[in-house]
C-alpha cells in the first residue's frame, strides 16, 4: 500500500491528518515487515501502532492484551468507525465466541483482539496457523519479564505461540520498560536493538511534585491540592481498600464530591463510578491502582498519590494519566516515613513461608505425570499471593520440571434448552454410552457439578467430557456454565529431594522480594533528592534530560527533607495480647501460621484473608500501625 493510500486509512479510519512522535517510525518498521519493539509513554498513542498497519496490510492482525476492558472498549471503537474486529476473552459468550471464529475462518476480520490465555488454546492456534496472520502485536509487553512490575506467565509461552504462526510481522508495546525488560523483550520476540523506538517518557505539560508531611497532615494536604485552581478533573490513588472510601467520605464531607473505586466493589459499581467520572458527573475519583489500566480521559488535571507507588514504573505509569490532552497537569506525592515502610512491609508479608511453599509443590508433583491445577484454591488456601504461584509456576516451567498441558473448568452446571423427555432422548442418542452417562448426571443435577469429581482426576477423560459438552452446546441444544478454571501439566521431571526444590523456589521469592524492594527505594530516593523530578524518573528508563524541568518542587527548592517524619505507634497492650492468644487457640486453618496470623493483624489483603473474609472480623487489622516484622515476632510468640 503506498503512503498516499495509508494517509487516506489514518483519515478517513481514525480520524487523523499526521501521527505523534514515535508513531510514524513504529508503524514505518511494522509495515516494511520488521519487528519492532516500540515503548511509548501512556497516552503515547501505541494502540494506532497496530490498528493502522492492520488496516493497510492484507491477512488478519491478531493483537494480545491482557487488559479486557482496553480491548472492549477498543473493539467497540473500532466498530463505530467501520473495522472489522472482533474479540475473544474469558467474558465472551458462546454465542460470541461461535461467531467470532466463523468471521475468522471466511476472512471477515482485519483485527481480532484475544487475551493471552484464549491466545494458548490449541484449538485457536490451529484455526490462525490456517488465517494467514499479517501482524502479531503483544500489548503491556513488560508481562514477559519476571522482574518488570506486572509479569504475568502467560506471557511466557507467548514467544513459541506467536513463532509457531510465522506472522509476516511482530510487534511488541509497552509503556514502561527499564533497559533489562526491554532487553528481555527484544530477546524474546527476536528484535533488533535498531528496531526497538522509545520516545521521550518526559511530558513538559506534567509539573512533578513532592509534598513532605507527618501522617495527621496528610489529609489536610490532600485537601489543600484538590481545592487549588484548575486541579480537577482528579484521580487520587492509595494503597488499601479502607483508605480509599475514608478518602472520599472527607473530601465529600469538605465539600468536594467524590466517589470511591476499588476491586472490592460488585462489577457493576465499579462500572457506575467509572462511567460517572469519565463523565464528569463528579470531579475526584480514589482508587486503589485497580483504576486506570485502558482508560483514556484526556483532561485529567491531577493525578495524585495519597500513598506512594511502589516502583518508579508504577509513578510514571499512573501519573502520565494526566494531561493527556496537552494542557498543564500536576502530578503530586504525598510522603512520610510511615509510607515507606508500609510499602516495604507488604513486600515482606506476601513472602509465602517454606511450608506454603512446600505444600504447593507437594500437591503439584503427588498426582503422577499429569497435573490438573487450580491457582485459586492454591493461592487462598497456602495465603500464597497470586503472582508469586505464578513466578513459582513459570519458574518450574522454565527450568524444565512441568509443561503447559492445556486448561479446564472444575465446575459445570449444563442447562439443556428444552426440558422435554423427546428432545431429551434425541440429545442423548447422538452420543455413545459412556458419554450418554455422563450427560444424564449433569441434566439430572440442578446445580453445578464438578467435572473433576465426575472425570475421577483424569484429564484425558476430563478433555473428553468437555468435548462432548462444547459438541452439544453447539448445536444449540444446551446452554453450558462453567466456572473455577484449572490448568494441566505434563510432569518432564520429579525431585529426588522435593527439600532442596523447596530451597530453590525459596531462593526465587526472596529474589523477587529484593528486586520489589530496591524499586521501593528508588521510589523514595527519587522523591527526597534534590535532582529534578522529572529527569529523575525518565533517568531510570535509560533516558536524560538536556535540562531541569524547572517546575517540579525539586527545582523550585520545595519538600527537601532526608528525613522523612515517622508516626510514633502506640505499644502492644495486654488486652490486645490477650485478643491475640484467644485467636491462636481458635485454630481457626486461615490463620494456622504465625505469618497468617501477622497478616491479619496488619489488615493485609491476603489470599486467605479474602476466601474467609476475616476482613470482617473484630479483629481485622488489630495491629496495623506497628511493622510488619514487629507483628510477626509477636505471632510467633503466640503460636509457641
């Protein structure tokens, strides 16, 4: 396609005369079928990266996200200005996954959207290895990397996936990656240093800020931003749940309407606030950082940290939501010491303990050589955080122990479309016998029975039940409703001593936990030094700035203070003691550990604490003022 014909596809598609910095390079890359890594800042413009080369070259471009409400609203977008597109996530349908893969298979669609699981089932893998795929794009490609700051395993098998398509191109985005991400990127997708475009993280609209106050303040300082001129629309981000509607109860009760958003919250009002924000129905919003991933507000005023991010991706990330639509901006951090070492203390209470650790890799390796997984009933019922079984998963895949074995449902409750016994007994002749026992038991049942139980742990049956299942569904003679998804496992290898890989993935964790650690610190360095703001956090992605920005409280002599003020608490008192040993003798399984039991008393969101939702207890968080480590010496202490 010549330039002239994709400068009509950018205008009359999308509705532009020229592209932003970065773009034009990217795109020139990807259509002269180069792959390219291109890391451009939020608000950068990476999504026009692929929609505009998909439009222009012939074949279907396939994009990998896993953010399903950015690759909604995309698909809805999209629609509207006549592309064909479509998407395929864990929310789609039957019905929409049936139609998506017959508009794939007569050639209809120009770009499909998928998530990177839905990117891994053997049976779309097939159906592009047949589609003839022009372009792969991988959006929030800083999954890939253990050690960038949302690593998700999925992504791991992604390289092999893509490959095994022999796409005429690849392209990789992100918007944040420090120089060892991009690198792994690059490694992973076979990307040219030369081909790999990063525009300037630096926005001259964004004023940085830092403010240094004592815990009793810091409300007070919050209000006194908000009310300043021309600082709202504003998004307010704290750390926990509680904070975030204690936040918005003051500033409505001095005046300023705002409402809360957190992951807590049912679907649907999530979705109420959201809209109404986005809307301009109300001027705050504040959030835990659930907020924001896929959502394009252009003229938001502040964007501002109640508590602080816990990396410098997680401040250039959140803060650049901010001034999207070029005008001045303001960024403000609002610190103490107490900050720092909340941040550092949940780092060092996600750490799962050697004997969560140990019953993970028991349950994994006692089921012979194959393994049928469910991370939520490994992760809740261990306390073990989600993505550290996920980095002990990838990591077990990647030294060779297990491999990715496909996935399924513990959980089906199959509602046939007609009740009637005529219909019922033509269902049932179609299928041979074993398979017409099965489907008689999940008729008969009014519930949801487990395919697990029903397969009698074997996998193989159980890929066959699910067959027979999709086979009826098809042909619109039931309705099915799975749920609790479970993944497989070839076994390559087993431990001769399960102790000493024990140790290994104890030497992993506590790896992860110094690399989150340090990334804390660099947070709080950046914040307390006299070096501008602004090329502080852009020197962390490789880049440097000619000059000081001139307007960040760095540069204008404000806040600087090594010593951050620190809350002095209050000390354990007897009867809290008492509090304490009562729960240990409760036995109660959630908090079996002194770990749990730390946990819970510093009112951490932990797995277990959610499954059991002893955030409801009377003594949920009993001890949130004191240090994680104090905490736990005190519940060791306890259990004896």
């Amino acid at each position: 396609m010549s330039e002239l014909q994709t400068h009509e596809v950018l205008k009359d598609y999308f509705g532009h005369e020229s592209l932003r910095p970065g773009q034009a390079e990217v795109i020139e890359r990807v259509m002269d079928l180069r792959n390219t890594l291109a890391v451009l800042p939020t608000g950068g413009g990476k999504s026009l990266c692929y929609q505009l080369p998909a439009m222009c070259m012939e074949g279907l471009s396939v994009v990998v996200s896993p953010l399903i409400a950015l690759m909604r609203d995309q698909v809805e977008s999209l629609a509207k200005k006549g592309v064909p597109c479509a998407r395929i996530d864990s929310t789609s349908s039957a019905e929409e996954f049936e139609q998506t893969l017959v508009k794939i298979q007569s050639g209809e669609l120009k770009l499909l959207y998928l998530s990177p699981e839905r990117m891994a089932e053997p049976t779309m893998q097939q159906l592009l290895k047949n589609s003839g795929i022009a372009l792969v794009a991988i959006d929030e490609a800083h999954c890939i990397s253990e050690w960038g700051h949302s690593f998700r395993p999925s992504y791991i098998r992604l390289p092999k996936l893509v490959r095994s398509l022999k796409p005429k191109v690849i392209l990789a985005l992100t918007a944040t990656a420090s120089k060892d991400t991009a690198g792994s990127i690059r490694k992973a997708f076979k990307i040219l240093k030369k081909d790999h475009i990063q525009t300037s993280f630096y926005r001259d609209n964004l004023v940085f800020e830092v403010e240094v106050c004592s815990e009793e303040d810091k409300q007070q300082a919050l209000l006194t931003a908000i009310e300043l001129p021309d600082r709202t629309p504003a998004i307010v981000y704290a750390t926990r749940r509680g904070d975030v509607e204690e936040l918005a109860a003051m500033l409505s009760r001095s005046g300023i309407n705002a409402r809360a958003y957190h992951a807590g919250m049912p679907a649907d009002a999530r979705a109420e606030v959201q809209d109404g924000f986005l809307g301009h129905q109300f001027p705050v919003i504040c959030a835990t950082i659930a907020f924001g991933m896929g959502v394009d507000m252009p003229d938001v005023r502040s964007v501002i940290h109640y508590h602080p991010p816990k990396s410098p991706e997680g401040w250039i990330q959140e803060s650049g939501r901010a001034g999207r639509d070029g005008q001045s901006s303001h960024c403000l951090m609002i610190i103490n010491g107490d900050d720092q070492a909340a941040l550092q203390s949940l780092v060092v209470a996600k750490q799962p303990g050697r004997k969560a650790t140990e019953a993970i890799l028991q349950n994994l390796f006692s089921q012979g050589k194959r393994a049928i997984l469910s991370r939520y009933n490994l992760s809740t019922l261990n306390d073990v955080p989600m993505e550290l079984l996920d980095v002990l998963l990838a990591r077990l895949e990647s030294d060779g122990w297990i491999v990715p074995d496909g996935g399924s449902w513990m959980w089906c409750h199959l509602v046939p479309l007609r009740w009637d016994i005529a219909a019922r007994k033509r269902i049932l002749s179609g299928f041979p016998k074993p398979s017409r026992a099965m489907l008689e038991e999940l008729m008969d049942s009014k519930q949801r029975v487990s395919l697990l139980e029903l397969a009698a742990d074997d996998v193989a049956k159980m890929n066959r039940m699910l067959n027979v299942l999709r086979e009826l569904e098809a042909g619109g003679e039931v309705r099915l409703k799975l749920s609790h998804s479970l993944i497989h496992y070839r076994i390559k290898r087993e431990p001769e001593n399960l102790a000493d890989l024990v140790d290994e993935m104890m030497a992993a964790f506590e790896k992860h936990s110094s690399h989150n650690l340090a990334r804390i610190d660099a947070v709080f360095k950046m914040a307390v030094s006299r070096r501008c703001l602004a090329a502080s956090l852009v020197g962390y992605f490789g880049e440097a700035l000619a000059k000081r920005c001139g307007r960040c409280s760095a540069c204008l002599g404000r806040s600087y203070t090594k010593k951050l003020p620190v809350s002095q608490p209050e000390e354990l008192s007897l009867e809290e003691l008492e509090r304490i040993q009562s729960l240990v003798d409760e036995k109660r399984p959630a908090l079996s550990t002194p770990e749990r039991l730390a946990r819970f008393l510093c009112g951490i969101y932990s797995p277990a604490m959610m499954r059991f939702r002893l955030y409801g207890h009377r003594d949920w968080g009993m001890l949130e003022r004191l240090p994680y480590d104090d905490v736990l010496a005190i519940a060791k202490a306890q259990h004896g």
